[in-house]
C-alpha cells in the first residue's frame, strides 16, 4: 500500500467520525420536533461551508471529502427542513 492510501484511509476515518457526530442531533430533532435550539444562521454557515468543501473534494476527485460533505450538506437540508416546518410548534 503506497503513502497515499494510508492517507486517503486517515480522511475516510475523519469523514466518518465528523459526519456521524452530526446524525444525532437531525435524529432528535426529527423524533421531538424541537428546533428552539437550531439556529438559523449557524446552519446557513455551516451549509455553505460545507457545500463549499464538497465542491473542493469534488474538484480534487477526493472520495473522504466527497462522502463526507456530501452526506453533512444532506443532514443540514434536513435540519432546514425541520426548522421551517416545525418553527411554530
């Protein structure tokens, strides 16, 4: 295996580790329907962060950048989507 596999191995860990941190809050927001602690400009923030850096890893044809941003910019439209629908509850 050359260096760069090793390397590629070390971004996929950290993709997975980054993302997965983010799937429990979508989850409770989804099961209580509370989005009172979701800010709106956090998430509008970090959305175009990260669909920055999925832009990046798309452009660097980088498969722990790609599988990572592209599955948080999900998680944070999810998160969107609760906010507005669940705004007046």
């Amino acid at each position: 295996m050359e260096n760069i596999d090793y390397i590629e191995i070390i971004g996929l860990c950290a993709a997975f580790l980054t993302t997965a941190s983010f799937l429990p809050q979508v989850y409770k927001t989804w099961k209580t329907k509370d989005v009172s602690g979701l800010s709106l400009p956090m998430l509008t923030m970090f959305f175009t962060g990260v669909v920055l850096w999925l832009i990046y890893g798309l452009l660097l044809k980088s498969p722990s950048l790609i599988l990572a941003n592209g599955i948080t910019t999900i998680s944070i439209m999810l998160l969107f989507i609760f906010k507005i629908k669940y705004r007046n509850r």
